[in-house]
C-alpha cells in the first residue's frame, strides 16, 4: 500500500502537468526524508525542485543525476505560506523560476516528515492583502543578492530575538546617500571606519554584530554592494499613514517612509510577532512569518 506522501506527490504531478505549471516544489526537511524521495519510483522527477533546509548536509551528486535541482531554505521555522514565498524568492535568485512562472508546492509541518499540503501559486496573481507578495520588481533590483542575505539575518532575529528575548530592527538596503541624507545618528556609528571589505553583508562576524546592534534604536544602512554603512540610524522621513499600515507601529511606517522617498528597500523586524515585512516605493511587497516558539515572549 502506497504511503501518504507518495499519493500526494503523484497527485501533485498530475497538478503540474493538468494545469500546465513550471515545476513542483517539494519541501523536504530531514536527510531520511531526501533519501526516501530518491528511492521513490516517479515518472517525472526532471520537473521536480527540492527544498531543503540550509544546514542539512546533503549530496547534490544522486538529485543532479536525476534531473533534480535543489534550494537550500532558511534553516528556521516559518509557516507554510512563508517557507513557499521564501522558496519562491531564492528559485528565482538561483534562475530556476521566473517572476511569473506558476509552481505548484507539496509541504507539511515544518520538522516533520509527512506531507499534507498541496497549492498551486502563479506568481504574479496568487497573492492578497494577507499574504503580499508583489516581488517582481524586487527581483529586478540591483540589490537582489544583499537583500536576500538580510532577509535571512532578519528571520533570524524574528524567529530568535537575541539572547531569547524579542528583537525589533529596521534594514534600509540600496540607494545609500539619500538614504544617509534623509537620516541621522541615534547613537555613535559603531562601522564607522572600518575598511569595506570588513563590514561586507556575506561576512560571518559581520553578521553576528548586526544580530547583536539590532537591539539598539534606529535603522541599520547596508548599500547595495553589501556594505553595512551604519546602525543605530534615525530615519528622518514622514510616517507613512495608508490604510495598508493600519495596525503597524512607527517602525514600520517610517520604513514605508524611507522607500518612498528614496529607491531604497527596507526590510523590518516586528518585535512583537516576529514577522519580517518588506517596503518598496511606500508599500508592503512581501511578509514572511518566522515561528518564534524557541523566542521567550
């Protein structure tokens, strides 16, 4: 007798192939899992994607001999919707999908091995008012690389705070010398000074200490090369007061404010729930929901 999960990912197949979508994304979370999938006797594994967590110590080598391409995911917990749309956005990072290509997806709970869930996404209309995803243009950005790297910083501080206690932060990625001319120190720079090379984004200590300024007010200023300019930056634009804001603090409406007046991204950390949004020209393009049970709140 077939298992559960065998059943829905040939269901799923049939979904790709009936409603003519591009692949199928398949969330996997345990090397037992990968290896199970490997075993399985499909038909079309070619139009298969793998999504695994980023710190999962996997062969490429047997997936790559099957026409199998992989992505490796933020390692934490997120909702289902938020580990689709984080997928989405690194399939396009990698050039496995488009911005407009529709995907179906097979997922469970996150660190378990069943699977439950199938949807079918169409990038440019699957999303609403609850679950933004307007990322098209983001995408485009020359700042793409840099901001997928705070966004992985960013759910880290959502989904842990820092030192188990709730942490809520501002990044303002690109367009830097208007972002500098529309803000001022807070309290003293504490990457002023430093070469370049040693206050790039991809730098593991680097990373560490944006972990641990978040905890001071104001916004952090990354450029887009990946340089961290500054932390501990007041943003000095009007709040934005739209009725997407409705319900969000000052943090996130001078975020809105700062995109609107600059060509800058912003992506904000909401202490109390953890969740990471992201500003562009004025507006919320994207949410994405971290879990934040190993937080204490």
């Amino acid at each position: 007798m077939k298992s559960q999960r065998s059943i829905i990912i040939e269901n799923a197949l049939r979904l790709l192939k009936e409603t003519n979508s591009n692949c199928l994304f398949l969330f996997l979370n345990t090397l037992r899992d990968c290896n199970w999938f490997l075993r399985l006797e499909l038909s079309a594994k070619t139009n298969i994607v793998v999504i695994v967590p980023k710190h999962l110590n996997i062969n490429d080598a047997p997936f790559r001999s099957s026409g199998i391409k992989i992505i490796k995911s933020w390692a934490g917990n997120q909702t289902r919707f938020s580990r689709i749309k984080y997928a989405f956005l690194q399939g396009v990072l990698h050039g496995i999908i488009n911005s407009d290509s529709k995907v179906v997806c097979v997922l469970g709970p996150w660190g378990k091995s069943h699977l439950d869930t199938i949807t079918i996404h169409d990038l440019g209309l699957s999303w609403s008012e609850e679950f933004p995803f307007d990322v098209r243009s983001l995408i485009n950005n020359r700042a793409f690389n840099v901001l997928m790297a705070v966004v992985d910083i960013a759910l880290d501080i959502g989904a842990l705070g820092r030192e188990g206690k709730p942490v809520g932060t501002t990044f303002v990625v690109g367009d830097t010398k208007n972002v500098m001319a529309y803000s001022h120190q807070a309290v003293f720079n504490p990457f002023k000074g430093y070469p370049k090379k040693e206050r790039l984004i991809n730098r593991p200590e680097v990373v560490e200490s944006i972990k641990e300024l978040a905890k001071l007010d104001g916004a952090i200023i990354i450029s887009e090369d990946g340089v961290v300019e500054a932390a501990g930056r007041h943003l000095d634009t009007s709040r934005a007061t739209t009725r997407y804001l409705r319900g969000l603090g000052a943090r996130h409406r001078a975020a809105a404010g700062i995109t609107f007046k600059t060509e800058a991204i912003a992506v904000v950390v909401s202490e109390s729930t953890g969740r990471v949004t992201i500003f562009e020209r004025g507006r919320i393009v994207a949410t994405l929901e971290p879990v934040i049970s190993r937080r204490l709140v």
